[in-house]
C-alpha cells in the first residue's frame, strides 16, 4: 500500500517531480546506497528530501538557501547562506545538486554560483533549470498570462525568470570548458507536454476539481519514463559536470526508455476529460441557482443550449483519432491482460 507521504510526492506538480525524481536516479546510479555527503544549493523545497527517502538513500543532506530556515528540518542540515560565496572548504561534499536556482539569480552572479559548486564538490555537480530560448520564454508567458487570468497575479518565480533571466547554454559551456571536466547533457520536461501540465496546475480551484488534478499528476509522474518527457526541446535541463572522471555516464547508463503511445494517448484523454467534466458540474450548478431563483423556464431554455453545446464538444472529442484510439488500446489491453480472481 502507498503511503499517504508517498501519495503527495506522487501527486505532485510534475514541473516539480520530474526535478526531483531525475536527480535523485542520477546520484543513485552513480553513488548506490553508500554513504555520501550531499549538497543541496537552493534548495528550500522539502520535497527533494522526499525523493531521497522514497528510495531509503542513506544520503547526508545538507541544505544551503538565503531563505530564512524552515520550521521542520528533521534529518538533514540547513544553513542560511549566500550560495555564491560559501563558507565551505574545497571538496567538502561527493556531490553537490543546484535545481531550478540560476534563474532566480542575477547574471553577473549567474558564474559565481556555477564556479562555487564546483569548487565545494568532490566529484559531482548537477546543474538543472530552464534554460534561455525561444520557444521557452514563450511557454513561461503563456503559462504566467493563464495563471493571471486566474489568480489576479503573476506567478511568483514565472515573473523572477523574466527579471532574472534565464542562464543561457553560452554560460555553461564557458564554465564548463574553465573547469576543463567531462560532462553529460540532456532535457527533460517536453515544452508541449509541460505547458499543458503546467497550465493544468494552475487552474483555480474553484473551475477544476483538485482531485482530478492530482490523479493526473500522479499518472504523469508514475509513468514518466513511457509519456516521451525527455524528447527536445525539453523546459529543463540537466548538466553533469563529473569532477571525478571515473563516474562519467552518458545518458542511456542512468535512465531506460520505454515509450508509450498508449499511455500519451491516455494523458490526452484525462486531461480533456477533466475540463469536459468540470464544465458539466459548472453547468449543473447554474441551472440549479435558476431554478432555486424561480426562474425555471430559463434555466430549462439555459440547459437545453448549453447540453447541445456539450453535446457537440464531446461528440468530437470522441470521434477524433487520438480518443479513438486510446480507446482501443484500452479495450485490446483489456482482452489480452487477465483479470485477477479475487
């Protein structure tokens, strides 16, 4: 049986998750369950601890962030601190992990943070986040202009990228090449698949039943590996930087592919589904506010327009292809999977 803690890391937002759960398989492939001193720049978020323990990684964590220490710090060390000038000796910790930070940072300390966790590391850095370009400044604006349209306000890190900037793949391969090390590369999070997601997560609650949203996440996070997150251009990006030469891996030694057309297809469909239904429920809750009113013939005039709309809306969702086929892929996975007896 899943753990209710277990249960919320699943649930999460898979902009969040993904992070996570990518870090935490590439330190697991590359120290096991030995013991390790583990950096974390950045990183507030108790959620990366979560990552860690789902797994039991015997992991010495400690926690470097200019916030303010959180109330619950069971388990791990949190110091209170600059990240682009720490106090720690050379080499102080096997690995050291900075994610979705740099584009909270301003350009000219952009380099300062990146040379610093190389200098505390002994012989890994991971260095995730969205990085500069086209196409994702464009997918960070629509999702702060859909969150705004909903909350009233723009999203509190969307609107620090844009005042911070993103770091750019110039700046680390600058870094990199100063620091003369091998490293891997790789995205993650597929631009399309995150906006939506993304886009998904911000809905009000008062529009989008929660329940829904998380059952969606958890199906996203649970099969991420089949649902083609890691195909470019992704939002985030991973660099390895392998200070020890000796962990150097390429991507196929860390995660194993096994994509899935029917499970895409599924993603489309809950997603869809969920808007569709919530649309029903808002619906209902109309023409019962009519009806309470006294305004009976109006709401039944209300139902019957807006039932046809409905209707028509989920007539073509069914008659597309990707719905159709899902389908069938379900009905085919149905007859040749046996059903467990009781």
């Amino acid at each position: 049986m899943t753990s209710n803690k277990s249960e919320e890391y699943l649930q999460l937002n898979p902009d969040a998750f993904t992070r996570f759960f990518i870090c935490k398989e590439i330190l697991k492939k590359d120290f096991g369950k030995r013991q390790i001193e583990l950096l974390d720049v950045g990183g507030g978020s108790k959620y990366f601890r979560s990552a860690l323990t789902q797994d039991k990684l015997p992991y010495e964590l400690t926690v470097i962030d200019i916030l303010p220490p959180p109330k619950e710090r069971a388990g791990y060390t949190y110091i209170k601190g600059d990240a682009t000038k720490m106090e720690f000796m050379d080499n102080s910790f096997d690995a050291v992990v900075s994610m979705d930070v740099l584009e909270h940072v301003s350009d000219e300390k952009k380099p300062s943070l990146l040379q610093e966790c190389y200098r505390v590391a002994r012989d890994l850095v991971i260095i995730a986040g969205p990085f500069e370009s086209e196409e994702t400044t464009q997918a960070e604006t629509i999702a702060n202009d859909f969150f705004r349209s909903q909350h009233k306000r723009n999203h509190p890190w969307l609107i620090e990228h844009f005042e911070q900037n993103k770091p750019t793949s110039e700046l680390m391969e600058r870094e990199i090449k100063r620091f003369g090390c091998p490293h891997t590369h790789f995205e993650s999070n597929y631009l399309p698949a995150w906006l939506k997601l993304i886009m998904t997560n911000f809905v009000s609650e008062a529009l989008v039943d929660s329940t829904g949203v998380k059952a969606i996440n958890h199906f996203y996070n649970e099969n991420l590996l089949k649902l083609g997150d890691f195909t470019a251009p992704g939002y985030r990006h991973f660099y390895i930087l392998y200070k020890n030469s000796k962990l150097t891996k390429d991507f196929d030694q860390y995660f194993k592919l096994a994509l899935s057309t029917n499970h895409q297809l599924i993603l489309e469909q809950r997603v869809t589904e969920l808007f569709v239904d919530s649309a029903m429920l808002a619906l209902e809750a109309q023409i019962a506010a009519k009806i309470a009113a006294g305004e009976l013939t109006t709401a039944l005039e209300y139902a019957t327009q807006n039932a046809s709309e409905l209707r028509t809306a989920l007539q073509n969702i069914q008659n597309s292809k990707s719905y159709k086929l899902a389908r069938g892929l379900g009905n085919l996975r149905r007859k040749i999977v046996p059903k467990h007896k009781s």
